[in-house]
C-alpha cells in the first residue's frame, strides 16, 4: 500500500469516527435533556399542586363549620312545622358573602334543597332534587362527601363538598353543600407555556389552560365509569372525546415522553402527573420536548465543532513528537556536559588533596585561597594543618587549634557545645574516629545550634591521613526550605478551599431547596387549621354581647390576621429563594400605586397619630408593577411600626435616569452596627416597639430579595433617635400614551377583576378620582359619570360595562332610578353595587326589593373588591 492509500484511508477513518460521534453525542444530550425537563416539570407541578390543595384545604372545614347551625338543624328537624325558607336563604346568602364561595345549599334527608345563597338568582337551587349526586349520597352514609362536576342549574362548573347533619339522636337528617369554583386556576395557567391538565378517577380532564384538552378521557372509559357518569351527570351534555397519546418513553423520576395526537398539540411533550389523594384527582403538566431536541443538535454541533480542535491537536502532537526528538538529543548533549563537570569537579577535589598534602608537609598557603574551610591530620589522627575560613566556620578558640593536637581533642570540645547531637558523647566520638582510621570518603550535613547549616566532606590522603572541607549551606537550605514550605502551603490552600467551596456550595444549594420545600409545605399545613380557627372566631361574634367578651375576640382575630400574614410572608420569601416569581417587568406611571399605598397607610398612621405626608410624581418607570408595590409597601409598613411619634413621608427624587423612590420616618433608627443584619430574616429591632405591634422580621429581607431580582438597589440612611431614610432605585421611561398595553397594576394576578369594564356613576369628584385609582390599581378598566346626562352619553358610545358602581344620592334624583334608561340602551343588565351612605331601614327595603347589591360608606376596600368579584363570577 502507497503512502497516498495510506492517507486516504486515515481520512476516510477519520470521517466515520466523526459521524459516529456527532451522532452518540447528540443522542445522549437529548436524553439527558430530557430527563432534566423531567425533573424541572416534576418540580413545578408539585408548586402547581401544592397551591391548588391549599386553596381546596381553605374550604374543607366550612361544611362542618355550617352543620353546627341551630337554625339549619332545626330546619331539617322539624320540616312540617314550617320552616321560614327566607330567613334560610338570607342566612346562607350571608354566610357566602363573608367565605366567598360559589353556592351554599342546605338539602334535607330526601335530596331536596330547602335554601341556598343564590336564592335571588333565575339558576336558584331550591327545590331541586340532588339525591343522585354522589356528593350527598356520600354525606348521608359516611359523614362526609365531595364531588366535582357541572351544576344541574346553574350549568357553572365547581368542586362540591358536603357535611352531612344530625339530630339530636345522632340520626343524618340532610346535608350542607358548599360549591367552590376553579376559574381562578384557569386564569393563573392561561400565562404558563405548558399545558396543565387536571383529571378524575376516571381519568376525565375538567380543567386546563387549553379549551381543547377539555372533557377529553386520557384513557378509554370502562362501561361501567360510563354509566356513572351519565347517572350523576358529572359533565352534563359535555361529548367525551378520548385524547390520542402515545407513550415513547418513561424516566427515572415517574415522567415520560408522550405524542399527543393533533389538535391537542403538535409535538412530543414531557409529561408529569401527581396524584390528588384527598380528592381523587390527578395533576398533569406538559412540556414541549423540542428544547431537549435543540439541546441534542447543540452537543452534536459542538461535537462536530470540536474534531477540528482534535485535528489540530493531532498535527500539535506531531510536531511536538519532533520537538521530543530533538529535546532527547539535547539531554544527552547536556550529559555529556554533566560528565565533563563532574570531572571538573573531580579534578577540583584532587586539587584539594593536593593543597592538604602540600599543607601537611609544611606548605599551608594553598588553603587559604579555597572558599571552604579546610583542616588536615595525619595518619596518627592529629591535626597539621588548617585555614582561616576553617577556624571562622568552627569558632574554636585559639589555643586549640595547634599543630600536633589529637582530632580527638577537637571532637570533644564539640560534643561540650552540643554539636555532636544526642546520645552517648564517647560512643559520638569514638564514631568519628573510626570514620578517620577506616579512610573512606563521606559527606553530611551538620546543624548548628545558630540555625547555621554545613556541608561537611571528607577524603582520605594517599599517605594517610584526612583532609576535611566546610561549607556554608544555611542560605541555600533556608530558600529551598521556604520554598517546599510555601508550595506546599499553597497547595494545601487551593485544595482546602476548592474543597470548602464544592462542599459550601452543595450545602447552600441543598439547604435552600430543602427550606424552600419545607417552608411550602410548612404553611399549607398552618393555613387548614389557621382558617378553621378564623372561620370558628367569626361564628362567635354573634353570641357575644358583653363589651369586655368582644374586646378579647377582637384580640384573637387580630393575632389570627397576624399569623396569617407573616406565613403569607414567609411562602413569599420561600418562593423569591427559590425562583417562584415570574417577574413581568413593563412601562407604567408611578402615581396609582403611590397614591394607593399613601391611602391605606395614611389611614393606619392616623390610627397610631402619626402626620403622614406624600408628594405625588408624575415619572413613568420600567419596573414589575407587582413586586415594585410590595417592596415600597414593606418599607411604608417598617416606618409605620417603628415611629412611635412623628410623621412618615412617601415622596420620589430624581437621579440623573433613575428616580428614587424613598420612605421617610422620625422613628427611633437604626445603629451602624445593625444596618446590615436587618435585611436578614427574622431580624428586628430591640427599640421598645410593643410586641403586638412587632412583625415577624421578614419584610426587609423580602425587598432586598425583591430589589436583587428586579436590578433595583435599596439604600439605606439613619440617624439613631431620630429616624431613617429607606430607597430604591428604579430606571425611568418615556411615557406610552400609544394605547399598547402596558403592565397590569394589581397586587393579584389571579384576579377575576382584571380586564373588566367598570362604570362608576358618582356626583363627587374626589370619590370618582379615588375610585379610579383602586379600580385601576386592581386591573379594570374604568369609566365615570357625575350625572345621568354624562352616563346617558357613555351607554350611547361605549359597550356594556362588566359591572355598574352606582352613588345612591346623585343630587336631586337617585342612582337606581337611572337604571331602567341605561339597561333599555345597552340591551343588557350588568350586575350593579350601590353605594350609600343611608343606612335606615327604609332604604335597605327599597334596594333589596330591586334586587340590587348595597354597601354602606365609606367602603371597605377588601369588603368591595369581594363583592365585586363573586358577582363578576356569577354573571360570566
């Protein structure tokens, strides 16, 4: 074979081997992509699920807490006394209004439903039959019972779940039913890119944020699993289309690769379930696999991208091959220069034996010219001869060193300056002289106890005798010594602190995974029992009439909403440690949200009498509006709890291209010493701050987390004793007066608020502008009239609104009394809420005999977002 074939076919070689990698390479970083797809969809599902469990868990203890009502019992122990229906329906209507719930309904022993909340409604529940819901049927025979399906007559989807009552005798005598819907869960996966699915025993999909998926078997039904779900109507008239999925691949952690057929999805996904114990359902997330698939391209291309390296090394490791070559004829040049040395070095000793003997002959010039010390004796083992650097190096004293002397003198005066080491002196001695009679060459190294270092040979003289040179080594030991001492010690360094930094690093990261988790599952469990408790507090508002039994509960109830707020804090702070908040970073004026917090804690420091000052602005920022309220509101709550007297001032100053928002207070300070430990968890401060009022010292650690994700720095100034000065940093931006959406300003992204259309009809302007800016803060879009005329012209210009705001007194006339104009030009009812500030009986009757909704003034905030919300969900 040619050297031309020879080459050929290395490259041909070369080819295939390139080829079979890119291929292997690109396979198994699919897989492994795969498999970390996997387990970050496991992990977000478990966040998916543990947050609907929570929100079902909410709601689990109010059946029970309903089945203790005497006036329910009594109802359905004594049904043919006549029972007062309406008091029933208006106390369950009550009772919904303050858990905002879908429905309650009360059904005696035979199916039948005596009252329920939505009494008012054309969809009401009485008097309809609900013996075949398996929720009843369960609470009649075990207590208890639950079941989610369509409503039989409001057609709205929900989660019932059932207390069965007793009597006296302990015998069942009906069922308290609450319906809780699941929109919200719709609403807050409508945002994720994966698809999210959650199914029943059967394996029926009834809720995901893809309408497809809806009412879709992820598994044939069974005949039986068909007829009870036509028995109890589960889904009502709903076709049930069987998904087409195929199973390609299953991973370590429970998930696999599934191809779901079109027109569900058009690739494969990673798929993740979770079983729903409690209810018997089951959770599902599914990922796209084509960022595995790209991952795979990516080695594969790094791979191919990496052979011309390796090739390059080849022709590196060729030359270098040659430059071996060369480098071992150079090495045995330099042998053959270390022999030519070493004679050197030989003729040099021989010179030195040659100076000895001339010197024990009578001619002692020649050892004086040698750099090392030198002393001669003869063959009787007595010295003859010596030189001046011999006597330095030795320190003897000057009589001692004469011609004739025995070595043996020498050796001794040694031995009592301790130089001839521990042990026996005489046997040390007698050593030595037998090194001298034998005549054989030696060399060691002697330590002195100065620190000093000699190098000491000896060489026997071809006449007999001894001659014996000295030199100094202590420098060159000392830099050698310090030079192992320091590599070593560098080494050492490196290794312990790579070792200490892998091992700080595993921790840290185990660590915050495990608090994450835990603190997750920590709270879920707190809020059941913490919202029975609550739930239990609120029914004993009524028995109790004596002012001093009150006072208590109202302590109780505040301590609960405590609680309540620092476990909220802490999932906070559980979820900002572990990525959980999706940061929506948008354009967006900065007053609304000012002017909201200035609102809620103007009112919260007039409580405390504090003055409370703020300076409006007109900046735009680019910020996430959500997180931006949290932080400054952390820091409006901190100055509030630690300014015992004096005033509070919320205002903004401008930084060359950022604006500083920035929280002033005359409160008590912080010490130097404390400005940094304050920003960790459950730190606060000692200043004589009542602990009622104390928090649990999480809410500076949340904003600097805050500050961290979103790139905005906090600052902090403070002048113990006489306040403090908290900021952050925020860039600014042009204002977007072109109509595009800009980031939603609520503190909820899952509420039913945003996006609705909300007229508020009022002849107060301060009251429109104030309620302009809560409707906005909570996502809705606003419009405002100050009389009839003005809402005549917007309901001939403007669609229907999702819900009316309506002032009860509008000058000379009545809000209600627009109503039947406004309804005739939309051709729609839209639900209404009327704001009065009359709250006689008179006109309770009035609005209660229209059907209308009603608060008193001034409005609760929480109480109207509420009422708001259920009557959006109930009217679509």
């Amino acid at each position: 074979m040619t050297q031309r074939h020879r080459r050929l076919l290395a490259v041909l070689v070369l080819a295939v081997a390139m080829l079979a990698s890119v291929c292997v390479v690109g396979r198994i970083a699919r897989e492994r992509a795969l498999h970390q797809l996997s387990a970050q969809t496991a992990q977000q599902l478990q966040l998916r699920a543990l947050a609907l469990q929570r929100f079902i868990d909410r709601y689990r203890v109010l059946p029970t807490v309903l089945a203790l009502d005497p006036d329910l019992r009594h109802a359905l122990e004594h049904p043919a006394t006549g029972v007062d229906t309406a008091a029933l329906n208006r106390k369950l209507e009550q009772a919904n209004g303050l858990t905002h719930v879908s429905t309650l309904t009360l059904i005696d022993r035979r199916g039948v439903a005596l009252a329920a909340s939505n009494w008012r409604d054309p969809s009401s529940n009485v008097g309809l039959d609900y013996s075949f819901r398996p929720y009843f049927q369960l609470a009649m025979a075990n207590d208890h019972g639950s079941f989610y399906g369509i409503g039989v007559s409001t057609n709205v989807a929900g989660y019932f779940i059932a207390e069965a009552m007793h009597d006296a005798s302990g015998q069942r005598i009906g069922v308290v039913v609450v319906k809780i819907t699941l929109d919200t869960f719709e609403q807050e996966w409508s945002d994720s890119a994966d698809t999210i699915l959650l199914s029943d025993t059967h394996g029926v999909v009834f809720l995901s944020n893809r309408p497809a998926w809806l009412y879709r078997p992820l598994q044939p039904l069974a005949p039986a699993a068909t007829r009870a779900l036509e028995h109890t109507r589960q889904y009502g008239d709903q076709p049930l289309l069987p998904a087409q999925l195929t199973t390609l691949a299953h991973f370590a952690d429970g998930g696999r690769r599934v191809h779901v057929e079109q027109p569900l999805t058009r690739h494969d996904v990673v798929w993740q379930s979770m079983p729903l114990p409690s209810q018997g359902w089951t959770v599902h997330l599914l990922h796209d696999s084509r960022d595995a698939t790209a991952a795979g391209y990516r080695a594969a291309l790094i791979t191919l991208g990496g052979w011309l390296p390796a090739i390059l090394l080849g022709l590196f490791l060729q030359q270098r091959l040659r430059v071996a070559r060369l480098r071992q004829r150079s090495r045995e040049e330099l042998e053959r220069l270390v022999a030519h040395y070493a004679s050197a070095l030989r003729s040099e000793q021989d010179s030195l034996v040659q100076a000895a003997q001339q010197a024990a002959t009578g001619n002692p010039d020649g050892l004086e010219h040698l750099p090392q010390g030198v002393s001669v004796v003869d063959a009787q083992l007595r010295l003859v001869a010596w030189n001046r650097r011999y006597a330095n190096l030795m320190q003897f004293p000057p009589d001692l060193l004469q011609k004739g002397r025995p070595v043996e003198d020498l050796f001794r005066h040694n031995a009592q300056r301790g130089l001839l080491g521990p042990g026996d002196v005489e046997e040390a001695i007698q050593r030595r002289l037998d090194y001298l009679r034998e005549g054989g060459p030696h060399m060691y190294e002697r330590e002195r106890p100065d620190g000093g270092v000699l190098e000491i040979r000896g060489n026997p003289l071809p006449d007999g005798g001894f001659v014996t040179s000295y030199a100094d080594i202590t420098a060159y030991k000392d830099a050698a010594r310090e030079l192992r001492t320091l590599t070593a010690t560098l080494e050492n360094r490196v290794d312990a602190a790579t070792r200490e930094q892998r091992l700080a690093t595993a921790e840290a990261r185990r660590a915050n995974r495990n608090k994450t988790r835990y603190v997750a599952a920590a709270v879920h469990d707190l809020l059941q029992p913490l919202n029975a408790a609550r739930l239990f507090a609120g029914a004993l508002r009524e028995p109790l009439h004596a002012d001093a039994d009150r006072a208590l509960l109202a302590r109780v109830e505040h301590a609960l909403q405590a609680l309540d707020s620092q476990l909220t804090s802490m999932l906070d702070l559980a979820r900002l440690d572990a990525g959980g908040f999706k940061t929506q970073v948008g354009v967006f004026p900065l007053s609304p949200i000012l002017q909201e917090l200035a609102r809620q804690f103007g009112i919260v420091a007039q409580a405390r009498e504090l003055a409370f000052d703020f300076v409006d602005t007109r900046a735009w920022v680019r910020s996430d509006a959500i997180l931006l309220r949290r932080a400054v509101q952390n820091f409006l709550s901190n100055a509030v709890h630690y300014t015992p007297r004096g005033h509070v001032l919320l205002g903004c100053r401008r930084d060359v291209d950022h604006l500083r928002i920035e929280v002033w207070d005359t409160g008590v300070g912080i010490a130097d010493d404390q400005r940094e430990v304050i920003f960790e968890e459950f730190r606060r401060l000692d200043s004589g701050v009542d602990a009622d009022e104390r928090s649990a010292g999480l809410g500076l650690s949340i904003v600097q987390r805050i500050a961290q994700l979103l790139g905005h720095p906090v600052t902090l100034h403070s002048w113990p004793g006489r306040g403090s000065v908290f900021a952050i940093r925020v860039p600014l931006a042009a204002p977007d007066n072109s109509g595009a959406p800009t980031t939603t300003v609520t503190d909820d992204p899952e509420s039913p608020l945003i996006g609705r259309r909300i007229l508020c009809i009022d002849d107060d302007a301060h009251t429109r502008t104030a309620m302009t800016a809560l409707l906005q803060r909570w996502g809705c879009q606003v419009n405002t009239a100050a009389d009839a005329t003005e809402a005549a012209m917007l309901a001939g210009s403007a669609p229907p609104p999702d819900l009316v705001l309506l002032d009860y007194q509008l000058g000379d006339t009545t809000g209600p009394a627009l109503l039947p104009d406004l309804q005739q030009r939309w051709g729609a009812a839209p639900p209404v809420i009327v704001l009065t500030a009359h709250g006689d009986a008179d006109t309770r009757v009035e609005l209660e005999a229209a059907g209308l909704r009603f608060m008193l003034k001034p409005v609760s905030p929480s109480r109207l977002r509420a009422l708001m919300s259920r009557l959006l969900a109930q009217h679509g």
